[in-house]
C-alpha cells in the first residue's frame, strides 16, 4: 500500500514499474487529499481511504509493506504516520530516501529506512508450530493440576470455574482470554477497572493460591491451541486495564500499543525478569515495555525456549502476584 498520492506517488508507481526486477506489487494508496493534488487513481492504482483508514486497513489484513510517497517536506506527516505503523507487525518504507526504489540498500539509517516488519511468515510458522507442539506437551502433562484447581474452584465457591476476559491480541485486536476464576463470582471485574491488591476480599482463598502459583493462566493453554495466545510473549493486559491511580497504561506509557507488535504469551521476558502482578507504580509499567520491546527487537526461537524453562524458575517468587 503506499501512503501519499500526487506526484510523488505517481514517480513511485513509474519507477518501481520499470524496474526490471520487481516483486513489489502496489494494490492501492491512502492520501487525506481530497483535491486535484491527490487523484482518485494514478496510473490505475485506486486510492482507497484516508490515513486513518490505512491503519484500520492494514490491522485487519495482511499487507506485507507501506511505502510514504509524501515529500522530506512533509516531516509532521511522515512521523505520525511512522508512529501510527509502529503498532502495527507490517514494514514501512520512506520512497522520499530510496533513490533505486530497491528499498533494501544494507546500512541504512534505521530511521531512513523506515520500520521493519517484526514478524515475517517464516518466523509467524516458526512460532506457532513451537507453541501447538508445547501447548500439547503441557496440558499432557498438567491436566491432573488443572482437574483439581477446577475441582477446588467449584467447592469453595459458587460460579463459573473458568474467567472470560477482552484483552489486547496481537495487531491490537481483542481477544477472549480464559483463566481459572480466582474471585468470588458476584465480584468479579472482567473490565479489570480495579488491581488486585494484597489480601483483596474479591478474591477467594483457593484464587488466592492460584494467583500466586500462576495456576491461574493454566486454561490459556487452550487460547494458545486456539491460536488467540503464543506461549511466549508480551503478557496481554484487559481493553480497559488501569493503574492503580486509575490511570490507563496507554496514558503512562506513550508508544505502549508497540508491545502487540508480536502475539502475547502466558509467560514473557518481562515475567521471568520479575515484572508481574498488578501496576501500582508508573516505573513498574515503564520496565514492563521496556522488556517487551527487548523481547520484540531479539526474538527467536531460541529466545523463547530460553524463556519457557526459566518460567517454572521464576514462580518460586510470588513477588507482585495477590
């Protein structure tokens, strides 16, 4: 898709056309414009939408690359867009810095360059055939632990055994997550309007055991099955999570939508470095995406198998977790 019409999307669209080798395929353009200076179509490529319609677009389908047709003039435009993409898992190209329209010249400044894609195909089948196979391998193993926690759930308490929950998926999409419900049913808060704190009367004694085992997330195992969860993964926090100053972490973190660049885990870099539980401090959330994006820049298979058997580790402390 390309970003900007006129005349730099029309030298763009003639340029990548007479290169001999091409495997760039341009299937529309998305300019604000709505006069002479952005046309309908150019050279038959349609414009379809606005920006902010490009965004929308590119989270529901699966646009492998952007290029911004916009002028070096147009600064203010091409960082809202820039920071628009980097929530987003697709690559972004500046055509203004690409004088053989290749887009892939080595050594590049990262910012000239653009943004790349964080998560191609090949590492997207990579991840997932390591999550199924994991996935299976530990509900074989643990379904006598999910048995009784279910069991234990159903005589303290009346209720639903299992929590529904909305949070933010990858491509910031909402997903369904499922949890061992760990309150008391009449008090429960699917909006996650309130954090958990230490001896919350919400929150049952056998919930309280499974909160600080993580027994809790166990029935994620389904989600990741499901193809909703990873098993490794930025931890995936509800639509409408607050701080405890009631402060939304969008609002404390700027760039915070960035960590859903990868499909969240049950487990995650920031977890097995201490960083769980609820968010009763600023700095607490600001080291979470800080590791998040570390997770983000470095992932590779063999990152997240480091992550996986370092998990069990970390539970031994209950450090954050009510």
């Amino acid at each position: 898709m390309i970003a900007g019409g006129g005349q730099e999307a029309d030298r763009l669209i003639r340029s990548l056309g007479a290169r001999q080798v091409n495997d760039i395929r341009l299937y529309g353009i998305f300019d604000d414009r709505e006069d002479a200076r952005s046309p309908k179509q150019i050279l038959g490529c349609p414009k379809i939408g606005g920006y902010d319609d490009l965004v929308a677009f590119v989270r529901a389908s699966e646009i492998d690359l952007v290029i911004i047709a916009l002028p070096c003039a147009a600064e203010k435009r091409i960082k809202w867009l820039l920071d628009e993409f980097r929530i987003l898992p697709v690559e972004v190209r500046l055509s203004s810095y690409s004088h053989d329209y290749a887009f892939a010249r080595p050594g590049q400044v990262a910012f000239l360059e653009g943004l790349k894609r964080s998560f191609s195909p090949k590492c997207r089948l990579i991840k997932r055939l390591f999550d199924v196979f994991f996935a299976l391998a530990a509900l074989a193993l643990l379904w006598p632990v999910l048995l009784i926690a279910a069991v234990a759930i159903r005589l303290e308490s009346s209720g639903p055994i299992l929590f529904r929950q909305l949070r933010h998926g990858y491509n910031n999409r909402t997903i369904e997550i499922l949890k061992f419900r760990s309150m008391y049913a009449e008090m429960a808060d699917p909006m996650a309007r309130q954090v958990v704190t230490s001896g919350d009367p919400r929150v049952t004694r056998v919930g309280r055991f499974l909160r600080r085992s993580s027994i809790d997330e166990l029935p994620q195992l389904f989600n990741v099955l499901r193809g909703d969860l990873s098993l490794v993964g930025p931890r995936p926090h509800a639509v409408e999570a607050m701080s405890s100053q009631q402060e939304r972490f969008t609002k404390i973190v700027d760039g915070y939508s960035a960590r859903h660049r990868l499909p969240p885990g049950i487990t995650g870099w920031a977890q097995i470095n201490g960083w769980r539980g609820g968010i009763d401090d600023p700095q607490k959330l600001t080291a979470r995406f800080e590791h998040d994006l570390f997770y983000i820049e470095n992932w590779s298979f063999w990152l997240d198998l480091k992550i996986l058997f370092r998990t069990p580790l970390s539970l031994l402390s209950s450090k954050g977790a009510y």
